[in-house]
C-alpha cells in the first residue's frame, strides 16, 4: 500500500476522496491487486492508457473475467471493475462505456424477510434496555449501521421534548462518526422517523442512563457502548462515563444475538446469516409499502437518491407527520404487538 500511494496517479486519484476512508482502502486493494496482475506500476498504467485506452480497456475486461474464473461473485468483480476505471477517470481517462452485460449480482443475499411478529420476539430476547430500544430504532427507522451509530442525543431532543408522534430526525449533508468520517453516503439532508414504540423504549433508556449518573448533554451519543480500553486491555466503562458510541461491529452482534435469542437466526450460507442490521431496511420498507406511502417518500427517508437530486420531493416534518397518521403507519410498524 505505502509503494501505491507513493506514485503520482494514485495521489491524484485519492484525494477526490477525503471523507471516505473505507473507500480508498477498498480501492487501494483493489489497484493492488490488478498492479500485482499486469505487472506495472499505477504511474506506468496511465501513461498506457494515454496512449491506447482501448487496450487498456480491454485489459480491465480481462481482469474482471480472470476474478470470475477465481471464484468471486459477479458484485466482487463489478466492484473491482468501477473501481480500476474510478482510478483512470480521476487522471483524465477516458476509457469509453462499460460492457452492458457488467452488472453486479448479490449471490449470498439472505433471501429471509423479517415480520413484525420476528421483530417483536427479538426486542423481548435483548438483556438490555439499550439493546431493546436499538432493535426498535432499526425497525422503525430503517437506517443505515452507519448513520444509526453516529446520531447523538441533539437529533432526538427537539423531539421527545414535543412529545409528538411520529419524531422527525433530521439527517444533515454531512454527518460524522466518532472517528470524523461523514456516514451520510450521498452528502445530501434528508428526514427520517421514528414510532411510538422507539420513543418510548429510547425515553425508557435515556432515563435509565440519567439515574445511573451518567451526564447526558446534546453532544452525547444516542446508543453508548459499555466497553473501554485501559492500558491496553478490554474493560467494562463505568455506566458514570460519558459512553463512546456503538460500532457498527457491536450493532451487528446485537442484532445477531437478539435473532439467535429469538430462535430465527439461521445460516444463509457457510458465512453468512439470515438476519442482520441492513435486514430492517428491507424490513421497513416493505411494511411502509403495506401501510400506502408512496415510493418517493419511502426513498427519501431511506436515504436514496431521489430523481432530479429530490428538486421536486420536498417532504418537510409536517408533511411526513400528515402522510405517518393518515395511513396510519403505527399499526404496520409497531414492536409491542
């Protein structure tokens, strides 16, 4: 990695990319990779490609199908493939339009669709309050690992104090995680909300929070972690301590442990499992398209991108609050059934 990131083009390359770390180790592996491959050095590549970017083109071509023939899926090789052309784009090559027939496909997807009934025995498997009100969050949220770990307790404030239903969270362009990454994948705002469940059960956890002595302000993560490092070794923080956040890592046991508890964890394949975080996305928005709310709508608060960069779809609190009560949305989401 450190010879890659020595050379000309691939400086040129990652700094279009400050804000996403994950990003550039991905495609700093895969440049790795398709150097180790053909032989050359990235600076080298691009003066090939200068020269002939049709033969270059090809030589991606060849690449995708060599990683097919090692086995990986047909998403793997797509990924691999955006990211060897994102590395000539960025230095100014043009290596003309990519094959039709270049789709990624998830092979491994769990196919297993959660119902209310699975999402309710998870929140009464949790041990913890804050597990119950995390499971309940993802549920009736439908958000991102990423998002869901970085909110802080001023997205919610505004709301509890109104004590209205449904509570409207807000999601700015830019949204960081404790290690100052933005998680907000588009960089663009958008609204998402919760139900009354999540409301209650996150009251229920903020108080429970509060009497145990911990100091809660608006900088305070939403969903703490109780672990610590001290002196090197793991160690359980004090419930007194201004908690750290959850991982994405933590979230993902939560969620599997809360399945395995509830007896529907199963096994996709030899490495994957029925159920996980990104489970309540497809979740959500499945019981949102029960309850009648449009598309436009539901990808908004997803988080999607919308047609026209969202210039038409304006879904401002009141009018997300008047579309929640009018199809009465409480009844396909609720958790306490």
């Amino acid at each position: 990695m450190e010879d890659l990131t020595s050379q000309v083009s691939v400086r040129r390359w990652l700094s279009n990319f400050p804000d996403r770390p994950n990003t550039k180790r991905s495609y700093l592996i895969w440049l790795s990779r398709f150097t180790e491959w053909v032989g050359k050095t990235p600076d080298s590549l691009i003066m090939d490609a200068r020269r002939n970017p049709t033969g270059v083109h090809d030589l991606l071509k060849t690449f995708y199908n060599h990683l097919l023939e090692q086995g990986l899926s047909s998403n793997t090789a797509v990924l691999a493939y955006q990211a060897l052309r994102s590395f000539y784009r960025w230095n100014e090559v043009n290596l003309g339009r990519a094959p039709r027939g270049f789709k990624g496909r998830v092979e491994y997807a769990s196919s297993y669709v959660l119902s209310q009934e699975d999402v309710a025995g998870m929140v009464e498997a949790c041990e913890s309050l804050r597990d119950k009100a995390l499971i309940a969050f993802l549920a009736q949220s439908g958000q991102r690992v990423g998002v869901v770990s970085s909110l802080k307790l001023k997205h919610v404030r505004r709301g509890l104090e109104r004590a209205s239903t449904p509570l409207i969270i807000d999601v700015p362009p830019i949204l960081r995680n404790e290690k100052g990454v933005n998680v907000n994948k588009l960089g663009a705002a958008y609204r998402f909300a919760i139900g009354r469940d999540a409301i209650t059960l996150i009251r229920e956890m903020l108080r429970e929070r509060s009497l145990a002595g911990e100091s809660l302000d608006d900088e305070s993560w939403l969903f703490r972690s109780y672990a610590a490092v001290r002196e090197g070794r793991p160690v359980r923080a004090l419930k007194t301590e201004r908690g750290r956040p959850l991982t994405t890592t933590a979230i993902r046991d939560i969620v599997h442990q809360a399945a395995r508890r509830a007896g529907i964890q199963r096994k996709a394949s030899r490495r994957r499992y029925e159920v996980y975080p990104h489970s309540f996305r497809r979740y959500w928005n499945m019981r949102m398209q029960e309850a009648g709310l449009s598309e436009d709508l539901r990808e908004f608060m997803l988080g999607h991108r919308l047609p026209y960069n969202g210039a038409y779809s304006k879904w401002y609190p009141e009018a997300i609050k008047r579309e929640w009560r009018k199809k009465n949305v409480e009844k396909y989401i609720r958790v306490f059934l």
